[in-house]
C-alpha cells in the first residue's frame, strides 16, 4: 500500500547505476531511508528534490521490517527562496545539516520535533535579517526536544554553565567544561531570545566562534559522534 511521509532531506547516496539512498527526518517516520530509482530521463530525476534541509512529500511502500523504503515519487512542499541565494545562509544550513544528521539518528515519529525544525528553516529563510546568530539559537533550541536543554537560569548567584551538567552555576571549579562571564551571560540571553531579537545581540566575530565551540563542546557531551563537525570550518570563515 502507498503512503506519503512530509520529509527533511539530511543526505544522499548514489547507490549502483541508477539508485539513490535519501536519509531524512520526517514527521510520520521519525529518521527514515528511501530508496529511489534514477530514470534515463532526467526531467523526472529525483536528484533536484534531494538536497540537503529541501522539505519534500515521499510516496513510499515499505514491506514489514524494511530498513529503507521503496520511493516512487517526491514532490517540493516547501521551496526556499533566499538559503540557496546567500553565502551565510548557504553555510548556515550546511552546518545545520551535518549537526541534524548527527543527532536525529533514532526512527521514533516526534512530530513536535519535527515542525519545530521545519518552522525554524521556514523562518531563517523568510526573514531579512542576515541570521548570523540563527544557528546559535537553533542548536540550543532543539535541546529542549533531544532532552538535554540547559537548565536554571544566569544570575549573579550563578555566573557560570557548567557544560558538563548543563546548568549555570556559582561552584567554579578548575574544569575547562565552563563557560565563564562574559559568554555564560551572552549564553544565557540565546536561550531567551527568539531567533529574530537574537540576531540583534552584538557579537563579534570572535564572540560568535567562542559560543559556538562552547555550544559544540555542550553536544559533545551527549553525541560521540559530534567530535568532528566538517563544516563548521566553513561556518567560521564565512563569518570571518
């Protein structure tokens, strides 16, 4: 019987002469992989549809048990009409899209996870601010549905993020898994802002790639796997 699964695209594969494996994360399946036959003609190629973070419809028949799903059509649901335009943005997803790929490795259907993600890409690729701290805002985000957001509150009291526990803190140890003031307080505003005001908080440069190291080290902690992040060099040197 065909079904239809709403589907974030997070990679493909070219497997043979004419098949393509796509991962992706979608509403109905949680992590899913499909299967799909590359056609001599390439005006019904499913290649244009798969790339990375594109937001599809997959009609799908899948025998009990299957690990991947035999896919015979896939259509735009979504189409973004500026992240392919602009360098930042363009990185910006290419690092969210390793991040994703990472992380989202569990097949249980969160619907609430994935309308969070779709909204915030729908989001990033609407607004015209530049969305230089978007990315901050969505790794720290989307802990609160992976189960491991930063806990308490910034204060005088507790000045530090113990990124080992994930909580602020005033016990400061000699751990180099902190994150001290000025960044814990800067941390703190992240996690309350909404990603529009987020944008508007001054960051160098230099600020921006501390935090985001910081933030790395956070899901390190809770992913093996995130130790080496490909794109997040060409993260730093797009905002560099």
């Amino acid at each position: 019987m065909k079904q239809t699964a709403t589907a974030i695209t997070l990679n493909c594969t070219k497997y043979g002469d004419n098949k393509l494996i796509v991962n992706a994360y979608t509403r109905e399946l949680g992590r899913a992989a499909f299967a799909f036959r590359i056609p001599q003609n390439r005006k019904s190629s499913p290649l244009p549809y798969c790339q990375p973070l594109f937001i599809n419809e997959i009609e799908y028949s899948s025998a009990p048990g299957a690990e991947i799903k035999q896919a015979s059509k896939i259509s735009t649901s979504y189409t973004y009409t500026s992240i392919p335009f602009s360098t930042t943005k363009t990185a910006t997803a290419m690092f969210i899209t390793e991040i994703l790929s990472k992380v989202l490795t569990f097949a249980e259907q969160n619907e609430e996870l994935y309308e969070f993600i779709t909204s915030s890409l729908k989001l990033f690729d609407q607004t015209e601010v530049p969305g230089r701290n978007f990315h901050l805002k969505f790794l720290l985000q989307i802990t609160k549905y992976l189960g491991f957001y930063p806990q308490n509150k910034y204060s005088i009291l507790r000045p530090c993020f113990d990124i080992e526990k994930g909580c602020f803190t005033g016990n400061i140890t000699s751990s180099r898994h902190v994150i001290h003031p000025p960044y814990s307080e800067i941390f703190s505003r992240i996690l309350d802002y909404d990603y529009i005001p987020c944008d508007f908080i001054p960051l160098s440069n230099s600020d921006r790639s501390v935090l985001l190291d910081k933030i790395i080290e956070y899901y390190h902690f809770r992913f093996d796997n995130i130790a080496t992040v490909k794109s997040l060099a060409v993260l730093k040197s797009v905002f560099h």
